[in-house]
C-alpha cells in the first residue's frame, strides 16, 4: 500500500470498519448497528500505526480521548454577515465592467471630433470592448475554476489597470479601440468570477435574491457611467473619463485584496479541514482538486437544452438593452433636443432606477417561485416571474423608438427605456441564479458561457445599430427587435411549459453530463 495515501479502510463484514487519515493522525471507528444506524468517534493512532497499517498489522488506538466529528455544510461555515459583506464587494467590483463600456457614451461625438473620425468608428471602441469581454470570459472561467477566485480577479484587475492608464494617453482611434478591446478582455472575470463566487457561498434557496443584489450595481452601471462620464468629459475631455477609471480600479485591487476571501469551494474545504481537525464539510463541489478545462469546452452547454433557451433569452435581453442605450446619446444630440453631455448624462436615470428595481425584485420573485413549484422537483419553476415580466422588454422598445422616431416629447422614450430596463434585470438575475443551480461544480464555467454569449451578441448589436436604424428608420429598427424577443421569450416559455409537464410525469431531466442525454425538444427524457 503507498504510505502517501491519505485514508486506509479496512472493513470486514458485521466488524466495525476503520479509516486512517494519515494528514490528521487519527482514526475513524464506524460501527453498524442492529437498527441499520451507524454510529462512529474519532480518535488518534501513535506513530509506529502507519507502518503498521501497511503492512496489514492491527493499529495500537489510543482509545483514551475520543474526538467527535461534526459535519458542517459548505454554506453555514460562514456567518450572515460574513456573506453580505462578500456579496457587498464583489457587487463593487462587477461594477467595473459596464462602467467602463458606457462612462464614455455621452462623449462620442468628442472622440469623433478628436480623432477626426466616422460615429461607426467611435461606436466601434465600445461594441470591441463587449466582444472581448465575452470571448475573455471563457478564458477566466476556466482559469476561476482551476486556481480559485481571488488569484484569478487579481490578475485580471492588474491587466486592466495598466492597459486603462495607455487608453489614457491613445494618439489615434485605432490605439484607442485596440486597448479599449484589451480593457474588456481583462474586466470581463469580474462578472464570471463574482457570479461563481455567489454560487459558493449562498444555497439555492436565497441564490436568487443574493444574484439579485449582486447584480444590482452591475445593471446600473450602464446608467452611472454616463452620469459621471456626461459632467467629467463636458468639462475636462472624454480622457477624464479613462483617468477615472485608473483610480476606481486601484480602488477594485485594493477591495479584492483586503475584504474578498477566496470562495472555490474545493480550495475552501481543504483549508477549514486542516484548521478544525474536529469537522468536516460535506457538501462542498467539486470533492476531488478540479483539472483545467479548456476555455472552449464549456461552450458545449449550449447543446443542453435545459439551459440554452435561457442563455437565449438573457441575451436577447441584455443586447437588446445595450444597443438602445448606446443609441440613446445620438438621438437626443439631434434636433430637436439638442442635449449637452451633462443634460444626457442625468437622462439616463429613469433607466438605472428601473434596473435596481428589477435586479433585486427579479431575485427575490425566483427565490418564492423557486420554493412555491419545488427546488428539486421543478428548478425552472424560478424562471416564470422572468419570463412573464420579460414582456415588458418589447413592449417598452415600441414606445422608445416610436417617439424618436416621430420626435415626440422626451419623456416617451424614458418611459420605454425604463421598461426594457426593468425587464431585462429581472431576466438576468433570474438566469444567473438558475444556470448556478444547475451547473453547481462548474459554476465559473457555466457563468463564462452566458457571458461569453451575452456580449458577443450585445457587440454585434451595438455595431449593427448605427447603420440598420439609418437604413430602416428608428421605429421600424425597435420594432424589429422587439420582434425577436418576443419570439425568444416564447421559445423560452415553451420549454419551461415543458419541463412542468415532464416534471409532473416524473420525468428525469438531462443534460450534456449523462450518459442518456438527448437532444428532445424540452430537454427531457422519460425513464421507467
């Protein structure tokens, strides 16, 4: 027997069993009653029983001073308290992303002007960023579950911080759109991680609201980085704007570094094992030291149809909202609003209210859905709440581009902008919690692939918007879109529908990880 190996069991029929752990010097004595109850205590062996044990020789026990192992879930070794601060820091920190796609909008025109460029090739160095962001995703995902959470956001906020201090100093369109891309390859860990990070340490029965709040900054970051950026580059030039970001993210280094343990449940289990010899957590996923996966195998999930419909519908939702606020400084430029940056900048605050609002009211209706339908029996259950509000998302579209494109009274399109805003929150935070649950030991790489998803499609959507609204005119081009939400939303629905029958029947639902996966139209298959 290797002497290396961490357990040794021997067990002989109705005899007590045994189990040496070599790292704790102690053994375990199970015995198996009448009853069918097992019973079992901990105690320490001296230190010529190892040897002993390898060579099959009984161990000498010190039976004298027993020691009771309690086991723990991976969820209850932190307090509260503990979690709310967690959640609280890497909210701030998933600010990041979407403040630096958007603190910038309302100087568009001043990047044009200053690079004597084309508003295709201003708005290019923000659909760039989404594209990186969604690629770099997979690369943190992986990496994030390999080595852990913290190294992987360390890393990452050091790559940003230094290629946002050159976007500081660009010369040419071209310098600014190349580290532009480099900026959200980096920031991109920030949501892939933190999301991961809420999956390790809330259960499923308050993942949902967790999401919610840790989504909250996040979906109003679309709407503060033009308040902010709207004043700063109004007065000192759209490069105050990358300034402010290089002092925000050392402000983000400095929060991971100080406040943000590392939360891999693996990496978490192995230290509290070793700082309390007495308890053992039992839950924690995975069991085993996790391998690297490589960055493009989770993009397989996409074949899963029990999650795919909702990926699809996040990202209908989340592309849909990106290219109407990217659109929204354009038009209210023109005549006849007229708007100056800091008149635009404010205008934006319709649509972050209605983000909070969502974010957190999203989380909370999963979390009673959840429990109303059954956690085990029916997990799509969550989603109803999101997909009955996402309706809210065309609807709103609809009045948005018909009042710019008839050039009605502003407070038309703030109205529209706050429903898609209210609606796309709601679906996010509802898929994130959902997508954790269902993929819990690849929480990471699960999150990677919404991401992945989500801004690849949000930059093809902000590149595409500008020339199509031109082409088609504002309101035909809403109407398009909200035309091919409404049939995702559908699509979605269906499945959920179908899940509920299946669920009813007993079915057993699978995925890309069994041996009896298929691809049937609601993601099921029946089993007798």
């Amino acid at each position: 027997m290797d002497l290396n190996e961490k357990k040794y069991s021997d067990h002989h029929p109705f005899e007590p069993r045994s189990e040496i752990d070599f790292e704790d010097r102690s053994v375990r004595i199970i015995n198996d009653n009448d009853n069918n109850k097992t019973s079992a205590f901990t105690v320490p062996y001296s230190s010529t029983s190892a040897a002993d044990v390898s060579m099959g020789l009984p161990v000498a026990v010190q039976t004298s001073k027993p020691i009771d192992i309690e086991e723990i879930s991976i969820y209850n070794i932190r307090t509260k308290r503990e979690r709310n601060f967690i959640l609280v820091a890497l909210s701030i920190v998933a600010l990041l992303l979407p403040l630096c796609d958007t603190i910038y909008l309302p100087a568009l025109n001043d990047i044009r002007n200053s690079f004597n460029t084309s508003d295709i090739l201003a708005v290019f160095s923000v659909s760039i960023y989404l594209f990186t962001s969604g690629l770099f995703s997979l690369v943190w995902g992986s990496i994030s579950d390999r080595f852990g959470r913290k190294i992987t956001l360390i890393i990452a906020l050091i790559i940003f911080l230094l290629v946002t201090i050159v976007c500081i100093f660009a010369s040419s369109i071209a310098v600014l759109i190349v580290f532009r891309a480099l900026e959200g390859g980096s920031v991109s860990a920030t949501l892939v991680v933190g999301q991961a990070s809420i999956a390790d340490i809330y259960p499923e029965e308050i993942r949902g609201l967790a999401s919610g709040f840790f989504f909250v900054l996040f979906n109003i970051g679309p709407v503060i980085g033009p308040f902010i950026g709207g004043p700063l580059s109004g007065a000192f030039g759209w490069r105050s704007t990358f300034i402010f970001l290089t002092i925000f993210s050392v402000i983000v280094l400095a929060v991971i570094f100080i406040l943000v343990p590392e939360t891999h449940q693996y990496f978490v289990k192995e230290r509290f094992h070793k700082a309390y010899s007495n308890k053992r957590i039992i839950d924690a996923m995975p069991n085993e030291m996790p391998q690297f996966q490589k960055p493009w195998e989770p993009l397989f999930y996409l074949a899963d149809l029990t999650i795919a419909p909702y990926i699809a519908l996040s990202t209908m939702a989340f592309a849909t909202l990106f290219a109407t606020i990217t659109l929204f400084p354009i038009y209210l430029h023109e005549s006849p609003y007229n708007y100056t940056e800091t008149i635009i900048g404010v205008l934006y605050l319709p649509n972050g209210i209605s983000l909070f609002i969502g974010s957190i009211l999203g989380g909370w209706l999963s979390d009673k859905a959840s429990e109303y339908y059954g956690h085990e029996k029916y997990p799509e259950g969550r989603l109803v709440p999101a997909l009955i509000l996402s309706i809210l998302i065309p609807v709103g579209l609809l009045i948005a581009g018909w009042t710019f494109h008839y050039k009605l009274h502003v407070i038309g399109s703030l109205i529209g902008y706050s429903l898609i805003g209210f609606g796309q929150a709601v679906v996010e935070t509802t898929v994130s919690a959902y997508l954790t649950i269902k993929k819990q030991k690849e929480a990471a790489a699960v999150c990677a692939v919404n991401t992945f998803i989500i801004c690849c499609a949000a930059g093809i959507s902000v590149t595409v918007a500008v020339p199509l609204q031109n082409g088609m005119g504002t309101g035909p081009y809403f109407s398009l879109m909200c035309g091919m939400n409404i049939v995702i939303i559908i699509l979605a629905s269906i499945n959920v529908r179908g899940a509920r029958s299946g669920s009813e029947l007993g079915w057993v639902q699978v995925g890309p990880e069994s041996e009896n996966f298929a691809l049937t139209g609601s993601g099921y298959q029946s089993f007798h």
